[in-house]
C-alpha cells in the first residue's frame, strides 16, 4: 500500500512527499519533526492505530491535516475518522482517483471523507 501511495504523490507535480513510514507511532514523531501539511495515515497499523495516532496528532496543536485510509469502509469509519480530528477519509479501493483530490481538498483547508 505504501508503494501506492508514494506513485500517486510522485505522478502529482503539485505534491511532494517528505516522509514514509511504519507505525502509528512513527507518523505522531515524524509530524512532531517535519509538520508536514497533510498526513495520509492507514487506520489499521501497527504500535498505534490510525485514530489513536491521529488524535495524538491534534493534541499537538500542528497545523498538520490527517487523512485517513482504510479497506473498511462505511458512514461509521468516515464519522469516526472526523470524530478523532481526521480532515479527510478515502477508502482504499478508490486511492487512485480520490486521494489526490483529498489531499488537495484538505491542503485548502476542505475536508474530504467517503463512505
């Protein structure tokens, strides 16, 4: 997945990607280091989970946006993703055509969240 993501942000000449990683836990430290302006974090992930993480993530007070992705998906995975502070949610069977729309989206202070 992660592979994925990387093509779509580099075939993008408006994004850049400025960093990769593991863990729920990696994305909190990364943001705390870099603030990147979005954050496209996995729900499902290891060490710390994709909501756990992003309410980490506001608590920080950054100016970082998350944007949530799963393979799950419905009205309650979209909910809660805004109910932890997300901006945005796409699911995974639609990151080729939908994810940079989110990010955009989300980059001019939209929001962003499928069902």
């Amino acid at each position: 997945m992660r592979v994925v993501l990387r093509l779509l942000v580099k075939l993008s000449t408006d994004m850049k990607l400025v960093w990769d990683g593991n863990n729920g836990q990696e994305a909190v430290d990364a943001v705390k280091r870099l603030q990147p302006d979005v954050l496209v974090m996995d729900i499902q992930m290891p060490r710390l989970d994709g909501f756990s993480a992003t309410l980490q993530i506001v608590e920080l007070g950054v100016h970082t946006q998350v944007i949530l992705i799963s393979g799950h998906i419905g009205s309650y995975i979209a909910m809660k993703s805004a109910e932890v502070g997300a901006k945005g949610f796409v699911p995974k069977d639609d990151l080729a055509t939908s994810l940079p729309l989110a990010i955009r989206a989300v980059y001019r202070g939209e929001t962003f969240f499928m069902e």
